[in-house]
C-alpha cells in the first residue's frame, strides 16, 4: 500500500516538538499523514534544554506563558495542577519537569490524531539532503546509512553548538568540555576549580550543578564584559510599551526610544523590556543591515542579560554562591590553556588557563575548563546545515547568522528561491527576525507553519 503523505522535522528539541504537536493538531479534513520526528541523541521532546535532571535548572519564564499549544495559555498550568505540581501561573517550573510537559502533549496528540495521522519517532543524526524533481519524495540521509523519505522537511536543527576559541583548538584535552549540554558531558567534572567561558544562562546552569555535586567546587565565570543575566522581579509587572516611532528606524532613534520609557516608568526597565518583546521582529527587520551590525556588536550583550532574565530563585542561588566566594566573575578572554599538573588543584591533570583583559593577564589552575558561551552565530557549525549550505539547498540568513526564509518559514536557495519542501523555524530563523530562541516565538511560528505544511503535502502530487 502507498505510504501517506509524511513531514519529516529534522530536530527533536521543543522546536521540532512544537512543529509535530501542530502538524498533528492541524485540520487536514481527514487526510492522512506521517509526522517523521528525527532526534539525534534519542531526546524527543527534550532536547538540550530539557533533558537536564537537575531541579535547580529552572524555565527563565514564567509558567503561564509557556504553553505548548498555540490559542491556549493555560495548558501548562492545568497539567502542571493535574500532575501534583502546587505552581501559579507566575512561578518558575523546573525545566526537566516542563520536559516531561512537552513530551506528554507529544504524546496525547499523537494518541488523539491516530489513525489518520501518525508519528514516527527516529534516533539518528542527518547528514544530507537530496531533493529531487517535484512529485517525487525527499530523502533525509542519516549517518548509520538509513534514508529518511518524505514529502516536506523542517529544519528544527535548534541553537548551534558552541564555537571553540581558535586559541584552544588541540590544547586541552579531556579537560576541556567543549558542550555541556552533550549527554553526560557535567557529569564527568568530578574534581578540582572549573572554568566556564561565558556569563550567561548556560553559565549559571553549569555553576548550579557543579557546586551542587561538589561543595568544595569553586567557578570562575570569565566573559569580555563579566555581566550577569539580570533577575526577574516577582510578580512581574505589567508590560509597558515604548514609544518606537513609525517609517523608517535607526539604532539610535530605537535605544532613545527605550530610554525615554524607562525614565517614564520611573527607572523600571523590566517591563519596558516586556513591552518590546514581541515587537523585536519588526522592529529588526525596520533597522538597515549596517545598524542590525552595530547592535549586534555594541548592544546585544546588554539586551540579551536583561530579556533573558534569571527566575528569582536562581537569582538568589546565584547571589550565595558570589557571597561565599564559590562563584567568581572574571572580565576578560581566555585566550590558551595548558596542561599544568594537579598540585594546585587536587587533580591528576590540572590546567593553566590564560585570561586576557586588556594589557592584564592573568593564569588561573583549573581543573575543567567548560564551554559555555552559548550559540555560535553560524549554521556552519552543524555538520548537516553546513552540508545543505555546500550543496545550495539553504543559504545564510541576514548578517550569517541562522538561514534566510521567506515569511512563512520556507528557506531560501542559494539563488534566493523559496523552497515548497524545505521549511525552518526556531533559531534558524535569528537572522531574519532576532528573538526567535523562546517557546512563545516558536509556538506561534508552528502554529502558522503547520496549515502551510498540510497543504503542501496534501495536495494532489501533479500540483507540487
């Protein structure tokens, strides 16, 4: 018997999770179809946000604007209650709990769409793509040889690992964890200092579960500018929007008009920055690509401590750890590591750890040094997407970062043509519209990429 029409989501992370609880929520006036959701580490639902175990690795928003379901904002909080889980709306959900949350909605549409849709759960990691004349299936190459065909794909690749620092590149060993989010990866720090290179949310995760296993452990955080993601307040306050002029913007104009709303707040910013959230992709996409750089290089570091913020509970984990000198903040770069003897460090195999601020060096004795600067900027650090990009099936977004698409998601070829089979969503999508790392962005982008890929797939083959 023919196989029904069928999307295959490469990336089973909460992008690709959303992408599938739409497609299989989606009206399709009973036609078939097969959602294919293809994890590389066997994660579904999970993926690197949600596979933690730890509970102090709490969601950075609230629980009531974290639902999974598009048009239904309190679908978290009625399975959170369901499930014996004593939360408000405006309380911080541990994230391996909201994991079991996603992969739960996963499940029950699944359930609820059999038999005319179904989902196909595969453990592989992608390595080609190969598109062939229109009427005919796409094929999803895995590494183990398997071929993967379909009549639509999503790239829901997530957030790109992790960039070495050149200056490290072949020079540090098994002491040097350059993801820790890879599984495992935490878990083999087990003696001696570590340092993180970076001083954002991934930071903060890695300090909480290493001092959490070691109490003598002591981190030592080190980022060019040192600047810790700022607290939310509890209860958040109303969002207050800013007065963004209309026609044409510049950076300048933008930053004035944010600042004018913090002092007409009386100095809150917390809601001011609420206030723009939503409006960071048109606002982005209003600013000329020269000032899109500036922000990136003078701006987005500040902006990014303050949208993303700590729960106020982190925040407070995150203060005793500073006041009992278990956490340090360092400015600077690191720019080499060598392998130094455990002496200073307990260790068998310590590191010497150079950091860079300005004319000062200093050389730091470490036991791990950990990679937690976040994403990379470039898709070419995923071995697939940079596959695709060599063989002119995506080509980058705006400024390198992510892939460019049309509106609706579609990716653009190396000619610039929109795909009718290959569509993207999440963080691929930073280039062309900035904030698009959050559940609330991704949900909505699913939600209206879900109707696009029926249509497409269900249409008769002839018209494809």
């Amino acid at each position: 018997m023919p196989h029904p029409p069928a999307v295959v989501i490469v990336g089973g992370g909460a992008s690709g999770t959303l992408a599938a609880i739409h497609l299989l929520h989606a009206p399709a006036n009973g036609a078939p179809l097969e959602v294919v959701l293809i994890d590389r580490d066997g994660r579904h639902a999970l993926g690197q946000a949600y596979s933690t175990t730890d509970p102090r690795h709490l969601l950075n928003a609230c629980a009531e604007k974290m639902s999974a379901v598009d048009g239904d904002p309190g679908h978290l909080l009625a399975w959170a209650h369901a499930n014996g889980l004593d939360v408000a709306g405006s309380d911080f959900l541990p994230r391996e709990a909201y994991g079991r949350y996603l992969r739960h909605v996963l499940d029950t549409e699944a359930r609820r769409a059999a038999p005319e849709r179904r989902l196909t759960q595969v453990t592989g990691t992608a390595c080609s793509l190969a598109c062939p004349a229109s009427g005919r299936p796409v094929h999803v190459r895995l590494t183990d040889g398997r071929v993967i065909e379909g009549d639509a794909v999503v790239l829901a690749t997530g957030n790109p690992s992790p960039a070495t620092p050149p200056a490290l590149v072949g020079h540090t060993g098994e002491r040097y964890i350059a993801d820790p989010w890879a599984p495992g990866a935490l878990g083999r720090i087990r003696d001696g200092a570590v340092l993180v290179m970076g001083t954002g949310l991934t930071m903060v995760d890695i300090a909480l579960t290493v001092t959490s296993a070691d109490p003598r452990a002591v981190v030592y955080a080190v980022s060019r500018h040192g600047l810790l993601p700022r607290p939310h307040r509890h209860p958040s306050p109303p969002p207050v929007p800013a007065p963004v002029p209309e026609g044409p913007l510049t950076l300048t104009r933008l930053l004035r008009a944010v600042r004018t709303a913090v002092r007409d707040n009386g100095g809150d910013w917390h809601a001011v920055v609420d206030g723009l959230r939503p409006r960071v992709p048109e606002l982005w996409s209003r600013l000329a690509p020269d000032d899109q750089r500036r922000f990136l290089r003078l701006v987005a570091r500040y902006w990014e401590v303050h949208r993303h913020r700590l729960a106020t509970a982190t925040a407070a984990l995150v203060d005793e750890l500073r006041a009992t000198g278990r956490l340090r903040v360092l400015r600077g770069q690191v720019t080499g590591a060598v392998h130094a003897g455990g002496a200073a460090t307990g260790s068998r195999d310590a590191l010497t750890v150079a950091v860079q601020d300005g004319g000062f060096r200093r050389d730091l004795r470490v036991g791990w040094l950990v990679n937690g600067t976040g994403p990379a900027s470039g898709v070419d650090r995923d071995p697939f997407l940079a596959r695709l990009l060599a063989d002119g099936v995506v080509r980058p977004g705006p400024l390198g970062l992510g892939l460019d698409a049309d509106a609706g998601g579609a990716v653009l070829d190396a000619e610039g043509r929109p795909s009718d089979r290959v569509f993207t969503l999440g963080p691929p999508l930073r280039g062309k519209w900035y904030e698009t790392t959050a559940v609330p962005e991704i949900r909505a982008q699913a939600a209206v990429l879900a109707p696009r890929l029926v249509e497409a797939v269900t249409r008769p083959a002839a018209l494809r």
